[in-house]
C-alpha cells in the first residue's frame, strides 16, 4: 500500500429505487486526495453506494487524513 495520504469522507444515502412505498438506506466510503466534496464527488459517491442518482444525501461525515494503510488497518 502507499504512503500517500487522502481525504477519507462516510457518505449516506436514502432513495426510493423500488417505488415511492419503499426507502432504501445505502452507504459508501471513499478517500480523495484533495479536502473538497463537490457534487461531482457526491454522484461518484452515489454510485459507489449503489444509490439512485437522484437519492437524498443523508450524511457526509469527515473521517480524517490518512494512509490507505491506516485507514484498512485491522481488516484483510
């Protein structure tokens, strides 16, 4: 893994994909090299998390500058 540091950001999504009755809560984790979250960013970060591309942004949660390394540590 690299040395090379991002932007680590926890985004959250809710949609309605199956039909107006039905809520889904989709999810995604994502590192970027720079400390911007455009709307460019928020749809790749939809599609990552499998959301609808019109799904409402629930959260986006900041989660530090780090490694690849540091931020896996612990999983395999």
């Amino acid at each position: 893994m690299s040395n090379v540091t991002n932007h680590y950001y926890y985004f959250a999504f809710k949609d309605s994909a199956e039909g107006p009755s039905t809520e889904r809560n989709t999810a995604a984790t994502l590192g970027m090299l720079e400390q911007k979250v455009t709307r460019q960013f928020i749809q790749h970060a939809k599609k990552v998390a499998g959301a609808a591309p019109d799904a409402f942004m629930s959260c986006c949660t900041y989660l530090g500058e780090m490694t690849s390394a540091e931020f896996h540590e612990g999983f395999e």
